[in-house]
C-alpha cells in the first residue's frame, strides 16, 4: 500500500475526469466554468491504467469527481473499466445532480456502487440563489432513484453563513426515514473566493453542537471512510456528517490522493503544485514504473495543509479538483 513518511495509508483515490461544470455556484464557479487548461484531459484508457497502477498496490476505492463527472459522454465507460479492475471494491461518483434520473441505472449496471450528490440547500429558491440552477425537484428525483437502486446514497451540502446554515432541520427531517449521509462541508478558501470566504465561512461545530444536544453519537472511521466525522441517532435512519477541514489534526487521518483530470497528482487539495502522472499512462508496460514513481512522490507529501493560514496552494476553485 502507499504509505507517506508520517506513516499515513493511501487507499482512497479521488480522480478527477474533467474541471467543466454546469453549475454556477456561488462559493465554486460564480461566473461559470472558465476553461484553465490548453490540454484534452486523461483519455478513458489513460485513466484505466492509472486507476490500475493505484490498485495494484493497494487502493481499493475510487472516487470519479469533477467539475461534474456527467459531462463527459464516456463516463459510464469509464465506470465500467473500474469496476473490472482487480481489487477495486468501491467505485464512487461525486455529481451536482444534472440529469442524474436519466444516468444513475446506467452508471449502477456499469458498477457503480457509491453516489455523493451536491445539495446545498432542499428549500427550492434558495438552492437556484447558492447553485444557479432550479433544477432541485430532478435533482431530488435522481436521489430517489439512486437509493431504490439500492446504491450508497450520500448528500454534500457547504455550510454557508447567512444563507444554509439556518437549514438543519430541514436537512434532520430528509433523513429520519432515508438511509442517507448528509455531510455537512466548511467553506474553504480557494484562490479565487477570499471575500465570499470571509463573508460566508462558518465553523462546522454549529452543527456539531446541536447534534450533541440532540443525542447524536459519533460513529468509529472505517479505514477507506472519507474526511468526515459521522454521526448516527436511534430514531433516524440516515446519518450526519462533519468535514471541518480548520480542525485540528484534521490531516492526521489522510488516506486520499487526488489526480486532476489533466493526470496531475496532488498530495493534498491545497498542495502548491500537481505532479504529472500522464507520461507515464501511455502503455501498459509502465505500470510498475508509475508505481515507483508515485511512492517517491509521496515523501514529498506534508504533514499539514495550511488552511488557518489563509494558504490554498494552487487550489483556485473547487472545481478543479473535485473537493
């Protein structure tokens, strides 16, 4: 398995299959997506055998994100090459919800198994405000569909002051009878959104300290379990999660590395540069070199990011790398 000189497991890639979106959210892309690379991203082979060097030594969760993975036409194949990699046990997508009624039986048959989707807020009106887009009753539709497909159904809402953070018990009420994990995601400043970050950022530990009061316990982490804290009740079937990325030894417990769609690896979300990976996913026959190479670049992997200190690396949207 990966492993950096902290001693930290990576079993857990994020890679990122294109930075379009179609969304314009407020905290993201308020302007809409601007076009920052001259290259066509990672080919559906290129990304196979990517996927397939993480996998041989170890990896065996996958997470395909975006902008909006949807975008691309041959996301379904894509999904379909992971799940017949050997040692892959969970293949993932991370989407805003465009279309997604008329995806997600496609992307089940083709083997995924996980699903995160995007809602900042279930009040219409103000879901159109933060993402531009009234499009919340498709959104909810897909959601539906994806649970009686019986997939791993999970919901990311940013915790926005002043504008979603008055909503959790709108968010309680969802899952009292859904097997759904809604994770509640602190703003985080990127490149681009200083003054939004400084108007709107909000401790998660609003929500943590109402959970409290409400009886809520803190679930143990899995080992491939993502970034957030989860929380379950007696008298609620889905869970609430917690991503506090300000937190202390928030990084302690990092098991993810992220590739860009361009195949850069990046340490960390907020790392100062990505790593290119490309030169190496031209053949087959490179595997074990690509291995090697990532290994090495993982002693470069810091302790920490450095978020508290107002540093996002050349992290200049969320989109670029999926969160």
């Amino acid at each position: 398995m990966f492993v950096d000189q902290f001693e930290r497991k990576f079993s857990y890639l994020r890679l990122s299959v294109t930075d379009i979106c179609n969304f314009s959210c407020s905290y993201c892309l308020p302007d809409g997506y601007q076009c920052h690379y001259q290259h066509q991203p990672l080919s559906l082979a290129e990304m196979t055998r990517l996927v397939k060097g993480f996998a041989a030594n170890g990896l065996s969760k996958v997470r395909l994100t975006g902008g909006e993975p949807a975008v691309r036409k041959d996301l379904v194949h894509l999904i379909e090459a992971t799940a017949n990699i050997s040692g892959i046990e969970t293949i993932a997508v991370t989407t805003n919800g465009y279309h997604l009624p008329q995806h997600i039986q496609d992307w089940k048959n083709a083997g995924l198994n996980a699903i995160n989707i995007s809602v900042d807020s279930l009040d219409a009106p103000l879901f159109k405000t933060i993402t531009g887009h009234d499009r919340l009753h498709e959104v909810l539709q897909g959601l539906e569909m994806a649970l009686d497909l019986n997939l791993k159904v999970k919901i990311n809402a940013v915790l926005l002051k002043g504008q979603n953070h008055t909503q959790l018990p709108l968010f309680l009420d969802f899952v009292k009878k859904r097997d759904i994990a809604i994770r509640f995601i602190e703003l985080m400043q990127t490149g681009d959104n200083k003054s939004y970050f400084d108007r709107h950022h909000l401790s998660g530990n609003i929500i943590k300290q109402h959970l409290d009061k409400q009886g809520w316990k803190q679930l143990p982490r899995q080992v491939t379990a993502g970034p957030a804290v989860e929380y379950i009740h007696p008298n609620y079937q889905g869970k609430i999660g917690l991503i506090m990325p300000y937190s202390k030894d928030f990084c302690s417990s990092c098991n993810r590395l992220r590739v860009s769609s361009q195949g850069n690896l990046h340490l960390c979300l907020f790392a100062s540069k990505g790593h290119s990976l490309r030169f190496l996913l031209q053949r087959d026959e490179q595997q074990a070199e690509l291995i090697s190479h990532i290994e090495s670049l993982l002693y470069q992997k810091e302790k920490t990011h450095y978020l508290q200190d107002g540093y996002s690396g050349s992290t200049y949207n969320l989109s670029m790398l999926g969160g």
